[in-house]
C-alpha cells in the first residue's frame, strides 16, 4: 500500500509531535467504501485496527463523527472504547443529544419523505433519531432528481436544518454541524491539534474550522477546504498508519 504524498506525510509528522492531539474522520466514504445499501457498510481492511492503535496511544483521541445514527455507526464501525463516538452529523454523542428533539417535526419531516419515495423507485427514507435522510443513489437520475425537487420544496414549511450529500439530502430537526462537534471535543479534551479526514460535503464544515497545525485530509474528488487529498478509504488507513508510526516513533 503506497504511503501518503510528501506534503501530507509532513503535515502529519508536524501533528504527531502535539502533546494531546485529536484524530477524527468521517465514516462513509472515508473509512468504509461508499455502497449501494447504506446498512451493508463495513470499514475498509485494516481501518479498525489502525484507529485503535492510534487510540491507544499517549496523549492522542480518536472520534469517528458521522451523519448516521450513534446506534448505527457502533454497529457499523465495530468501533469500541476508547474510540469517541459522534452520530448524526454532530449532534448525538455518547451522553445524549445537545438539545431537546421536535418529535412531531421530525415523524412529520419522515411522512412526506415516505410519500416522496414511494412514487419514486430506487428511492428510499433513512429514518434518523433527530431527522430523516433521503437516499438517491439507487434511482435513475431524472427520477432521483426529482424527488429531491420535491422534498426541497416540502421543507420550505418545516423549521428543519438541510443538508445535501452525496447522493443524499438530509432533514435535521437540531441545528448543529460537524464542525461545532469536533470543536466541542477539542475543546473538552484540550487537543492542541486536530487530524480529520471527509469525503462528504457535510465534512466541510470541519475543514473550514481547521488552522495552525491542524491537518484537514480530503478522501476522493470534489472542491474542499482541506489542505491535502488522498484517493479512497485505502489510503485513509495509510494515513493512519503513517500518523502512527510518527506519534509512537
């Protein structure tokens, strides 16, 4: 497996050196390959084992910060303490949500995202604790199109957060981001220096708050606000690797 370009290596070298140091990524599209079926997602070869050996060094905290449901992304990540844990795209960590759930917004948000699909084949609704996300990736582009038309245009009567993905658009009844989440961790764990890894639009929001020697990697193509780039989940487990290697060395 080839190692990460010369910039990033020593961009992550820099990193390796703070004394309590934050490593944080994306789980979709970063450390699982993107699938047609989002339950079917599984980290790549070797991404768990190199998160937890990265966690379980001195001074370092590991978080995966995803969009999908805490419940899920335990699941689906096989992740364990002390990997941190943020679900549904900051807003849930491990003690509870950050604010009180509109449930009656969110179980009307989920209805009309069900009519919408259910008149679109390869359309399907993800429900989600603070919200619902509906998934394009399976319908023929006109179809999936459409349905994203007219779910944008149902939600001009819901005080509900939007958030465009890959493939994906996603109703949140709780206004917070990626970026305020991975604040939040650095600010209670007092890490001087941030790693995140995305792929997704919504990951973005992390890049745009990264300065000093914080070291934002972006995982496939896209415009981003992130420093460096790398192809696929594949090289996000070098990326760790290499990070690891650096802090233990």
């Amino acid at each position: 497996m080839p190692g990460p370009p010369a910039a990033l290596r020593e961009a992550l070298s820099a990193a390796a050196r703070s004394p309590r140091l934050l490593v944080a990524a994306d789980f979709d599209g970063t450390l699982a390959p993107i699938v047609a079926h989002p339950p079917d997602a599984r980290p790549a070869p070797g991404a768990l084992a190199a998160l937890t050996a990265l966690a379980e060094l001195p001074g370092v905290t590991v978080a995966l910060v995803s969009g999908r449901a805490l419940a899920d992304l335990r699941l689906l990540s096989g992740a364990r303490a002390p990997i941190r844990l943020v679900g549904s795209h900051g807003a849930e960590f491990e003690d509870g949500f950050d604010a009180a759930i509109d449930t009656a917004l969110r179980e009307q948000i989920l209805a009309a995202l069900t009519d919408i699909a259910e008149a679109a084949p390869g359309v399907t609704v993800e429900a989600k604790p603070a919200g619902a996300a509906l998934h394009i990736r399976n319908a023929a582009p006109s179809v999936g199109a459409a349905a994203l038309d007219r779910a944008r245009a149902a939600a001009r009567n819901w005080p509900a957060k939007l958030t465009a993905g890959k493939a994906v658009l996603e109703f949140s009844v709780l206004h917070t981001d990626k970026g305020a989440a991975v604040q939040r961790l650095r600010d209670e764990l007092r890490c001087e220096t941030v790693v995140f890894l995305g792929d997704d639009v919504t990951d973005e929001t992390v890049f745009d708050r990264l300065g000093g020697a914080d070291v934002g990697v972006k995982v496939g193509q896209g415009p981003t606000a992130a420093a460096h780039r790398v192809e696929d989940p594949a090289a996000v487990v070098a990326v760790l690797a290499f990070l690891r290697a650096a802090r233990d060395g």
